[in-house]
C-alpha cells in the first residue's frame, strides 16, 4: 500500500466515521426531542401543582387560625368553669352554714 492509498483511505474511515456519528446524535436527538405537546403537558401540571400548593398553605393557615380559636374558648370556657365551681363550692358552704344554724335553732 502506497501513501496516495493510504490517504484516500484513511479520509475514507475518517468520512465513514464522521458520518455515522452525525447519524447516530440525529437518531439520538430525533427520539430524546420533547414536543410541544410534552411541554404543553409539562406547563398544565406545574400549574396544577402550584394551585394545590397554594391551597395546602390556606388549608395551612386555616387550620391554624382554628387552632388558636379552640384555644381562646377552651381559655375562656375552663375560666367560667373555674368561676362556676368556686361559686357553688361558696354555695354549699352557705348552705352548710345556714342548715348548721337551723339544726342549732331548732334544738
């Protein structure tokens, strides 16, 4: 094999190979391509997911808001039990006072 051969050779594999190379990314390229359907898909579930989102933090903040309510009537509530209970525990003692009085009167 002389030189002249060797060259057109050579350019030959160097061609074949730059060839199936530039086949093999559009091949590549052709079936990894996202469509505009694939985006369009892609945009309505990014806002799905933003509006689910929003509704778990307002779900969030209601429960909160709720939260803190509960706890200002449970206050409120163990107060005016606390103030029912001191007022009948100085009414049986009345009673009991004044049933002594009469159970002295009357012997």
């Amino acid at each position: 094999m002389n030189r002249t051969e060797f060259v057109i050779v050579t350019v030959i594999v160097l061609t074949a190979a730059f060839a199936l190379g530039w086949f093999v990314n559009w091949l590549i390229h052709r079936f990894t391509r996202v469509t505009q359907a694939d985006l369009g898909e892609l945009e309505r579930m990014a806002q799905s997911l933003h509006e689910a989102e929003e509704t778990r933090d307002q779900a969030i903040a209601y429960i909160h808001q709720r939260d803190e309510e509960v706890g200002r009537e449970m206050a409120q509530l163990q107060a005016e039990l606390r103030a029912a209970m001191d007022g009948l525990r100085s009414a049986r003692h009345e009673s009991d006072m004044l049933r002594h009085q009469l159970e002295a009167r009357g012997s």
